[in-house]
C-alpha cells in the first residue's frame, strides 16, 4: 500500500469511528458525516473528498471497517488448527464483536441498507464479506465450482445475516446467547449437501444478492 493511500484510509477511519456515535442518533446521513468531520479535526472540503457521497459513501466505509477489524481479531490465531465450522465461527463473531460496542448505529446502517436504494450495495458488501470469510478460514472458491460454490456463499450469507439481526436484539450477559445462535447456524454452513433444496429460499430472503449462474 502507497503511503498516501495509508494516509486516506488512516483519515477515513476517523472519520468513521467519530461517525458511529453520531450514527446511532441521526442515521448514515450527511448531519453524521460532516458532525463525524467536526470530530475528528477534519476540513470540511477534505471529507467530501474522502466521501463523496456524503452518508452513503460513509456507510460503505462501516463494511470495509468492520471487514479490516475482523481480519486484525485473528490475525495472530491459527484457524488452521481447528475444524472447519469453529473457524467460520470465530471469523464471524470477530467482525461482530468489533461492532459490538456500536450496535445502535449498527441497525440504523441495516436500516438505511434495507430502503431500495440501499439493498444493490448491501448485496455487493455482504457477498465481499462473506468471500472474505471463506478465504480466510481456508476455503476460498470461485464460480468455476458450480453449485457448491454457491451454495456455500448462500449459506454464509443466511448465516451472517440471521446472527446480526439476533445481535442486534439480544440482551444476555457478553452476548452469550448471540454466540450459542451462530454455533448452532454456523452447522448449517458447513453441511453443503442439506442445503442445496434451501438455496432459492435463501435468495429470496436477500433481495439483490442471486449470484450468476454457473455456465457449467
């Protein structure tokens, strides 16, 4: 990385981490963004540039955010050595765990991804997210695997989105009941071969995010 990308992710991380607070009241909305700026110590002319379209361009930088933390929470762990479903689930309640403290402005974020302008990027950053994860627990794919592709990304999906909405709303002490729900999903994922007569129902619970179909 060029140092003078570091330096535009570095700036755009204060910004984003200065526009969770705000977020949790006024929404992923330009009052955030340029209150977030304030914040952070930020021209108000630079920030338009970091993110020019204003809410929604910050609102995408929450998934790279949260993307990035993920990765740093295990980067010193060695998945390897534990079976697949228990590396997928130490990934996922990485990225959770890094919202945690932040939850309010997580749902306004679902909120704002759930209107119809918002659910073609939803799609785009989920399905990143959800490749992110595989690759990292050492299952990385692509379309030339057909359906088993597919339906392990579908999975994923179902899996990531079903434990966030579960997060948002549970109240047990550490989140212990947010992690005994993915343990219990996370068994799904790993069974590809019960979930191929699931994966249209599954598509259709996440508008915008049916893959190509495979050529093969």
């Amino acid at each position: 990385m060029s140092e003078a990308t570091e330096e535009r992710r570095t700036l755009k991380d204060r910004v984003l981490e200065a526009a969770l607070a705000h977020a949790a009241f006024d929404g992923w909305s330009k009052r955030t963004l340029l209150n977030a700026a304030a914040d952070a110590g930020i021209e108000r002319a630079t920030v338009q540039r970091l993110f020019p379209q204003g809410g929604d361009s910050l609102l995408a930088w929450l998934d790279d955010w949260a993307d990035r933390r993920m990765l740093e929470a295990v980067a010193g762990e060695d998945l390897q050595r534990l079976p697949i479903r228990r590396r997928v689930a130490r990934v996922v309640r990485a990225r959770l765990e890094a919202l945690t403290p932040h939850r309010e402005a997580v749902s306004k974020a679902l909120a704002a991804r759930g209107m119809p302008y918002g659910i073609a990027a939803a799609g785009r950053t989920l399905w990143h997210t959800v490749d992110l994860v595989w690759e990292t627990v050492g299952m990385p794919g692509g379309a030339d695997e057909g359906w088993s592709w597919y339906t392990r990304r579908a999975s994923l999906a179902g899996l990531m989105v079903t434990t966030t909405l579960y997060w948002l709303e549970d109240q047990s002490e550490g989140l212990a009941d947010s992690w005994a729900f993915l343990d219990r999903r996370v068994e799904d994922v790993v069974r590809i071969g019960k979930l191929r007569g699931r994966i249209v129902d599954i598509w259709r619970t996440l508008p915008g995010l049916r893959p190509a179909p495979s050529r093969r």
